[in-house]
C-alpha cells in the first residue's frame, strides 16, 4: 500500500509547506515492468485523493499536481 494514512506522508507535504516537486530518480536497473507498476499504482493514489472531498482544497491540488507530474514527467521515463 502506498501510504495509508496522512501521517504516513513525507514531510514535504506537510501543511505548511508549500509544494515544491522533487525529482523522482527513475533507477535504470529496475526492470520497465515494475516501474510501470508502481507507476499505475501512484497515479490511481494520486487522482483518488485529487477528488476526494474530504481532504482539504491544498491537499487535493497537491494530489492533482502529483499526478500532472507522474503522467507529464515520470511516465515519459519509463516509458521509453
């Protein structure tokens, strides 16, 4: 499971923090096969919570950026 809970999540998503997206390192060792598992996994993580409306407004935009950078960033890596 990707993180389960809120307090399970780096601190860079703390509250009051602003959203600075790190680099993911895409490690060329790793078989394609389970990056793009992972991959699917974390997308689907990050667009639940992007619309779920129990979090708040900054979380679920720091979810909806999350997955604008796996499709737009990561996926281009992988998927080469």
């Amino acid at each position: 499971m990707l993180a389960p809970a809120y307090d399970m999540l780096p601190m860079a998503f703390m509250s009051e923090r602003k959203l600075e997206l790190t680099s993911l390192i895409v490690d060329p060792d790793l078989p394609s096969g389970l990056w793009i598992e992972a991959y699917n996994m974390a997308l689907r993580y990050w667009q639940l919570l992007a619309t779920m409306p129990n979090l708040s407004n900054s979380f679920r935009s720091i979810s909806k950026n999350m997955s604008d950078y796996l499709q737009n960033t990561v996926y281009p890596k992988i998927s080469e």
